[in-house]
C-alpha cells in the first residue's frame, strides 16, 4: 500500500524532524554537521525555500522551513540522499542514515510558527547539552541575536512578531522558563 501523500501547498510551513536510524548519531564532529549545512544550501539551490530555524542535535534535525514551488519531500530527500552518501563513504558505512521517513507536521498558524521556532531553538537546553541557546553552535538561534550571520537563515518572519526591539523580544520568549 502506497504511503499517503503530505498536504502541501506553495508557501506551507513545515517542523520537519528527521532522526538517525536506530537513533545512532547523525554526527561524529564539526565537519558532519558542516556538510550537512552545505547539503542544506545545494538543497536550496535546487529546491528555493526559506529556513526560519534549525537545529541539528547529534541524532536528529529540526528545521523550521518555508515551501516555495516544491514540496518538501524533494527538498529533505535531495539534502538527505547527498548527506547520506557523504555520511556512509566517510565512515565506511552502507544502508540507511536517517530513520525511515522524515516528520512534517504542517504550521497552521502565527502562535504555532513561533512555539516551533522556540521550541527548536530550546532543544539543546532541554537536553541539557548547554545553559544558554546562543552556546549551542548547531543552531540557528545565535543568528536571531545577530551573533553570526548564516546564509541560510531568514529571521524577518519571526522577527515581525515582536514589534520594536524584536530582538530582545524574541530572546525573552526563547529563553523565557514559562511554558507558553
């Protein structure tokens, strides 16, 4: 039996979340999470969409990402199926990389889109790798408080949210404890 198709249309929001198979490591060091930021942008090249946040924790991924005029499916399989192969060629590996098929829960809304952005934006604190989100490097959070600048990342649709001094506004609500 064929697997259901995803909704989509131009412009859908996606929480796309991928995991290592067997929830093995996605990432051993630097360069592995750097190639899988590159496979991002070649994915880009060929698929336009627009990220509005990520994080790739050691065996999964979060992005927070913006369809234009394709699907996400061939956005996450053209990134994926280059990692992958990158991937098991380095380690001397073959099979599978990524754990079946990838999660895209659709956003259906502004209060939805900014709980996702927090919420990936957290991962590395509720998993206690760091005590601040900006220490985490693996993320696109420090590109929200215009610690690094990443080719990859619009933050003008979050960032509209929050009126003057969005920045600041921003961080409170990531950083705040409340559960919103």
């Amino acid at each position: 039996m064929a697997r259901q198709r995803r909704d989509w249309f131009p412009g859908a929001i996606y929480h796309i979340t991928s995991r290592g198979n067997r929830k093995e490591s996605l990432f051993h060091d630097e360069a592995d999470y750097r190639r899988y930021l590159t496979m991002l942008k070649k994915a880009k090249e060929k698929y336009p969409y627009t990220l509005h946040a990520y994080c790739l924790m050691n065996n999964h991924i979060h992005l927070l990402l913006e369809t234009s005029n394709d699907p996400p499916g061939n956005i996450i399989h053209t990134a994926h199926t280059s990692y992958a192969r990158y991937f098991n060629k380095r380690y001397d590996l073959v099979g599978h990389v990524f754990q079946g098929r990838f999660g895209a829960k659709m956003i259906k809304d502004a209060a939805h889109f900014l709980y996702v952005s927090r919420y990936i934006h957290r991962n590395p604190i509720e998993a206690n790798l760091v005590k601040r989100p900006e220490e985490y490097q693996w993320s696109s959070y420090s590109t929200y408080l215009k610690l690094k600048k990443s080719p990859l990342i619009t933050t003008e649709k979050i960032l509209q949210y929050y009126g003057d001094d969005s920045q600041n506004h921003y961080q409170k609500y990531v950083e705040s404890t409340l559960d919103y």
